[in-house]
C-alpha cells in the first residue's frame, strides 16, 4: 500500500528566512500535488508535478520532483505572515482509480 | 472557471441519525471522490466512483456508508447511523482523467459534526 510521509509535521519559522517541506512516498508515482489548506478551509492546489525532474515555481514557493528518489520538495524562499497554513503533498496511484494518498501535512507558521 | 460545489457546508446532527452530503461535481468530470479530514488530521480516501459504481473503497468505508449518482449531475454520500468519530470534514472531488495530469478538482468541503 503506497505510503506518503512529510517532515516536518511543525515548523515555525521567521519572516525573510528559507526552509523546505519535504514528501517522500513509498511506491513508483509520477504524480504529485502539493496543497495548501487554510484553518476550517479547502485544499488549494498549488502544483501539479507530473514527471521526474519537474520543477514549478509560484512567487516563494518552488516545489520538485525526484521519482526515482521517490521525494518531492517545497521550497520556501524568504518566507512572509501570508504562508502560515498547512501544507499537504498527495500521491497519486499510477492505476486503477487514480486516487490520492495524503501526507501528514506540514502547519507552517511564519513568525513576523 | 468550473468548480466542484458542496451542500450544506456545515452540517449537525444527532448521533444514529442519517445524513446525506452533497456534491456536484464539475459536468465533464467521469471519476469522483469522497475524501475524509478529521479535524487536524490528514485528508483520507473514502471510495471513488466511475461508471455509475464504486471503483475502490477505504477500510473506513464500511457498510453505514453508500455513494450514489441519482441524476447525472449530483454526486452523494450517505452515512446511514452516524457516530461520533464520523465527525470531521468531508471533501468531494471530481476528474477528467485524460491529458495525463489526472488532477482531481476538490470542493469546499461540508463540515460534520456529531453530537
């Protein structure tokens, strides 16, 4: 059964620093999602990863794939208050039903 | 932009009462999901649904639960006797399933809780 672990589960971290969120799972996908869910909210998609080698960027945040590694990263560049939230990779399996296995998250807060 | 819409955003009922939550998902979509978050927990697969059956089923997806498709347009979950740890925020999300992304499109989610 695929199996999808993110470290940190907490990270507090001040404002104009760097970090990054790392998503490994535990059989072949080449397909990766990262998420960010606000408290009470939905999930917001912010990449879609779907090869090895992928690499996508959006304002601070840059997120990669490594298929062959089987471990996805989200960069966080000069980090700002508007961050905090937690953050969610998903894995998809490669067949059947396509569904997603969701890391254990990641709640981000940014110490202004 | 098509989105995947979810009624009633919240909803409270009794223990061993019945519930039925609501999706619809986006119209081209062929795959659908319920998904499950208990509060500050991970998101967990509940089943998926294509071709008018389900496709897989979690171990949590036992038999108080059942999905239907009743008109082509409205996608839903039913809990037959609620229970306490049903209490948690329930996603729908739809998919096209071609072009390769296989993206699935979540909703806002509706927000049970059992008292």
């Amino acid at each position: 059964e695929l199996k999808v672990e993110q470290n940190p589960l907490f990270l507090s971290m001040q404002e104009g620093k760097n970090y990054t969120i790392y998503c490994n799972y535990s059989t072949t996908s080449d397909r990766l999602y990262w998420y960010r869910q606000d408290p009470g909210k939905s999930l917001e998609s912010l990449f879609v990863l779907l090869s090895n080698g992928a690499v996508k960027q959006e304002g601070r945040l840059m997120a990669s794939l490594d298929t062959k590694a089987r471990l996805s990263t989200l960069h966080i560049t000069a980090a700002v208050h508007d961050l905090s939230a937690t953050y969610f990779c998903a894995v998809a399996r490669p067949s059947g039903t396509y569904k997603y296995i969701f890391g254990t998250g990641t709640r981000l807060k940014v110490l202004a | 932009e098509p989105e995947v819409t979810q009624t009633p955003s919240h909803q409270v009922t009794q223990m061993g009462q019945e519930v039925i939550l609501r999706c619809v998902p986006i119209s081209n979509h062929l795959y659908f999901y319920w998904y499950r978050q208990i509060l500050g927990q991970k998101v967990e697969f509940l089943v998926s649904f294509y071709n008018n059956e389900i496709s897989e089923k979690s171990e949590i997806f036992d038999d108080q639960f059942s999905v239907e498709r009743p008109d082509g347009s409205n996608f839903t979950l039913k809990i037959r006797s609620t229970k306490l740890e049903d209490s948690a925020m329930y996603f729908c999300a739809s998919m096209v399933a071609s072009g390769g992304s296989y993206e699935q499109y979540f909703g806002p989610g509706t927000r049970l809780t059992v008292t």
